[in-house]
C-alpha cells in the first residue's frame, strides 16, 4: 500500500514568490497522481510576484518531512533582503536529513547556499558569482548547466523551469527515460513529434 506522503509535494509560499518556477512542476505532478499542498511561513495569505493570493495549506511549524515526498523552494526578493525566508532554508535542512528531497529554484538556491546545504553537493543556480556574494564555501561544486541534482536536493536558475521539472520528474519518477525525454522536448522544445510519445501507453 502507498503511504499518502509518497504523493504529497509540499510547495513553499511567500510574498513575491516566483509564480512561474514551478507551473510546469506543480501541474504535471497533479496530473501524475500527487497532491500538492503549499506551505508558508504562517497560514496567513501571500501575495505572489504576479499579484496572486494564496492561502497556505498549513504553517511552516506544521510541515514534517515523513508527510511529505519533495519541498519546491522557488525564488522571491526575499532571499536576498533579510532573514525573512531563512526558516524555509532549515526546513529544507530538515528534508534532506530525513532524506527526503529538495527543489530549489532561482533565489532559493541562494537561500540554500546561506544555509550550507550547496557546500558539500554539486549545484547550479542563475550564475556563479550571486551564490558567491552570499559567503558560502561550496563555489568549487558549481555546475555550468540548466539544473543540477545531486544528494537529493535539485537546483536550477530562473530561466529553466522546464529543466527544474524535468529534473523533479527523473527523482521522482514520475515519467520513464522514454517519457521524459518526449515531455522536456515538448515544453522546452515545442517538439510536437514528443506529443504523440506522451500519449502512448
């Protein structure tokens, strides 16, 4: 019998979250069999970076691991102008010491980085040099690519939420080698012969 936490996805939310990060990831991963529940930092409504209001599923303290199968961490101004997010870095800790997987996107890696969880894993984020501004001792594991996923936790920069899903979907298996291949040639190629391999049975 499948644990409901196998297909939880927990999506982190704050005022100026980045809402198109993640509409690939959240959307095929509804469509997959998984519910996905946001979390924020109280359960008091955010507004997103495109004027949205969300109504967090539950609080931060409220969110446990063993619920969970992955934490979405998306970018928002506030990585970078205090301490305001930095509980959403020692959740994503807490994640990673239970084992259970981390996706951060565009400022959240940076958030990441403050945390220490990129010293030790090979990481990618917009460019080198804003994760180096942040102090962290992990600038020798940075990757050139369009999303990296290493030791559980998958980063990539704002400009590739196709391949941040893409690697979402490969850790979770959500889509075979095949099926994969076929969704990332649609969404980040428009290559229409990939729709007919996504079809398939």
């Amino acid at each position: 019998m499948t644990n409901s936490s196998d297909r939880t996805a927990h999506l982190a939310v704050y005022d100026t979250f980045a809402d198109w990060e993640t509409g690939h990831t959240t959307a095929h991963l509804a469509q997959n069999g998984y519910t996905v529940r946001t979390v924020g930092l109280t359960r008091e409504p955010v507004t997103t970076m495109g004027g949205l209001r969300i109504q967090p599923d539950l609080a931060l303290d409220e969110l446990r691991p063993h619920d969970s199968s992955l934490l979405i961490l998306t970018g928002a101004s506030g990585w970078d102008t205090g301490e305001t997010l930095a509980p959403f870095a020692r959740a994503a800790r807490g994640f990673l010491d239970a084992g259970v997987p981390v996706a951060a996107i565009c400022g959240a890696t940076a958030g990441l980085a403050r945390e220490g969880l990129l010293d030790g894993r090979a990481h990618t984020s917009a460019v080198s040099f804003y994760l180096a501004a942040t102090g962290y001792a992990g600038g020798s594991r940075y990757v050139e690519a369009d999303a990296v996923t290493d030791g559980g936790l998958i980063t990539a920069g704002p400009t590739e939420p196709v391949a941040f899903a893409r690697e979402v979907f490969a850790l979770l298996g959500v889509y075979g080698p095949e099926k994969l291949d076929a969704w990332y040639r649609l969404f980040h190629d428009s290559d229409a012969s990939a729709y007919e391999v996504l079809q398939g049975e």
